[in-house]
C-alpha cells in the first residue's frame, strides 16, 4: 500500500465522471498547501483502501474522504474537502449545520444523475 503522510488527507471519486473530475481539477486548483492525494474509486489503490475501511456501498455513488483514520462520504467528504481549500469556497463549510439526512438527499439526487447531466469520460488522474 501507498505510504500516506499523517497530515494529508485522501479523496476518492468516480474517475469516469465529468463532474466528478472537475471537482477534481478544482479541489488541485485550490489545495494550496497539497493536503489532498486524489485517486479513482475504480482505481487498485482504492479497492485496498476499501479493503482496510470496509467502505459504504454503492461506493461510486460517492466521494470519499478519508482523514485521520475515518472515512467520510458524499456531503460531509464534500464540505469537509472545501474547508481546507483555499479562497472564498470554504465558506461553503457552514451548510455542515444541516442535517445529513438533507445534505446527503440533495448529494444523493446529483449523483444519481451526474452521467445524464453531465456525461462521462476517461480519468485523467491514476493512482499516485
């Protein structure tokens, strides 16, 4: 298995998503201080991931992030993720006040249209 510094954190996504992989392009653009490693959910690194943190299933219907040993999913990985990105963006954390029966609804609805609506493509990111 990889090595992972103590002090990053991992996020795993579809990698055959178009949004998906611009959020991707997006968290790179804003982790100044290159907290996060990225890899594919499809990936061999995240099955071995999956094999250590027994992930929640259907595990590509989600981001997952993993830090300090616990894994988060769909919104809490989303807002947690953004919290460490720099700029105004962070500002998104707040809306971890909401419940995450509700955040995780609204997640769950994109990403059960995320192909439809915004298509797909080949992963340009492979397991680091």
């Amino acid at each position: 298995m990889q090595h992972i510094n103590e002090n990053q954190s991992i996020v795993l996504f579809d990698g055959v998503c178009n949004l998906c992989n611009s959020a991707v392009a997006f968290i790179i653009k804003r982790d100044k201080k290159k907290i996060f490693k990225l890899s594919p959910l499809q990936s061999s690194f995240s099955k071995e991931l999956n094999q250590q943190f027994h992930f929640k299933q259907p595990l590509l219907n989600s981001i997952v992030l993993i830090e300090n040993n616990k894994v988060y999913d769909k919104s809490t990985a989303a807002l947690r993720v953004v919290k460490k990105l720099s700029g105004p963006i962070k500002l998104l954390y707040i809306f971890i006040i909401i419940p995450p029966f509700i955040r995780d609804a609204v997640y769950s609805v994109i990403a059960k249209n995320r192909y439809r609506w915004f298509g797909k493509k080949s992963c340009e990111i492979t397991d680091f």
